[in-house]
C-alpha cells in the first residue's frame, strides 16, 4: 500500500509534504526546528536551540534505481549546484520506505545526483540512514570567548575594532560582529586598548 507521500503526484507539492514530514520526525526526537522566512536561502530549515544552529535542505525521491536503490537530484533553482557553505547537511527522505539520510554538505556539495541503498549496510551513504544524531545540540566553536579586544579611534573619529589580533574592522564591518561582541562583553572578555588604528 503507498504511503501519503507516494500518492501526490504533484512533484512541488510531494517536496513540500517531505518538508513537513522532516519537521515532524525531527519534533518526534526533541529536535528544534525553524524555517526561515522566503524562499531565497540556499537551505530549507534551521535546526537547534543552544550550541551551533545548523542549516538543513530537505530534497526527497522516489526514483528508484535498480536492483535496490534510489536516485535523488540535489541541485538547487534552475538546476545548479550547490556550492560549500550553502547548507550543513542535506536530509534525503527516500519516500516508498520512509527512510532518512542525514548527509553532511561536504559529501554531496558539487553533485548532480546521490544514490541511496537503505538494504546495504556496505554502501556509500550507510553510515547517514537515520543520522539524526547529526543534528543535536553540540557546541559552537564561534561562540567561544575572545580573549582581547582592541580599539581605536581614527583622526575622522570613526572607531576601528579588532579581536585577539585579527585585522581591524571598519565601521561598516560591525554588523556582522555586534552580537559576538555583546557576547563577549557579557562575558567579561571585553577589554578596550590604546592600539595604533589601520593606514
């Protein structure tokens, strides 16, 4: 008998259904799961809550590719590849079998297609069926504390910032780094010195 998913034909409407599967097979294992708004990222969900947020895409198949495999597209809109950092894992649900792959990007970043075997414990992708583990809390190593941070102030009287050493950051560099240097802040690891600013 098919399951709910093998019998939508529509191909966008099967891909959002698998999306919606993935969100409630990982509720069922205490994992946090949030969507980001629009469609423009290169990934379909963030998951997590403390430590490091990881970023999921959820492709789904049922192409089955003989003698026991399937065969899922992993290129992104207008069929192009993925490229690194565009995602941290992808989840491939195999739909007939209601079977997951959590697959880590750099296994499949550059690829056309990834072939799955859930009867074969031999295959490539194996060690990923129902990796979920993969997706738990676990520490962020660009979270942790810094252990100086420099600043000075130019003859325009603009402020440039620097930490442990790294170069300096404009003025218009900051947003990207404001949340990391409240952190810090809060931490008691800021400390503000006298240093030469940048020619």
């Amino acid at each position: 008998m098919k399951n709910r998913g093998e019998k939508i034909s529509n191909c966008k409407l099967r891909g959002e259904w698998a999306e919606m599967y993935f969100m409630s097979c990982a509720a069922e294992r205490g994992i946090h799961v949030s969507r980001p708004y629009g469609e423009s990222t290169h990934f379909d969900f963030i998951v997590g809550d403390k430590g490091c947020l990881l970023r999921v895409q959820v492709k789904s198949t049922m192409s089955r590719k003989e003698p026991s495999g399937f065969g899922c597209a992993v290129w992104g809109s207008h069929s192009k590849l993925y490229e690194p950092n565009d995602f941290d894992f992808l989840a491939v649900l195999v739909i007939p079998l209601k079977i997951w792959y959590i697959i880590p990007a750099e296994l499949v970043i550059g690829k056309r297609k990834v072939f799955v075997f859930p009867g074969s414990p031999k295959s490539k992708y194996a060690p990923y069926k129902h990796a979920w583990h993969l997706l738990r809390t676990r520490p962020c190593a660009v979270r942790g504390v810094v252990g100086e941070i420099q600043a000075c102030a130019d003859d325009a009287g603009l402020v440039w910032i620097k930490m442990d050493g790294a170069s300096f950051w404009r003025p218009e560099q900051w947003d990207s780094q404001v949340p990391l240097l409240a952190q810090n802040a809060r931490n008691g690891a800021l400390h503000l010195m006298d240093s030469p600013c940048p020619a």
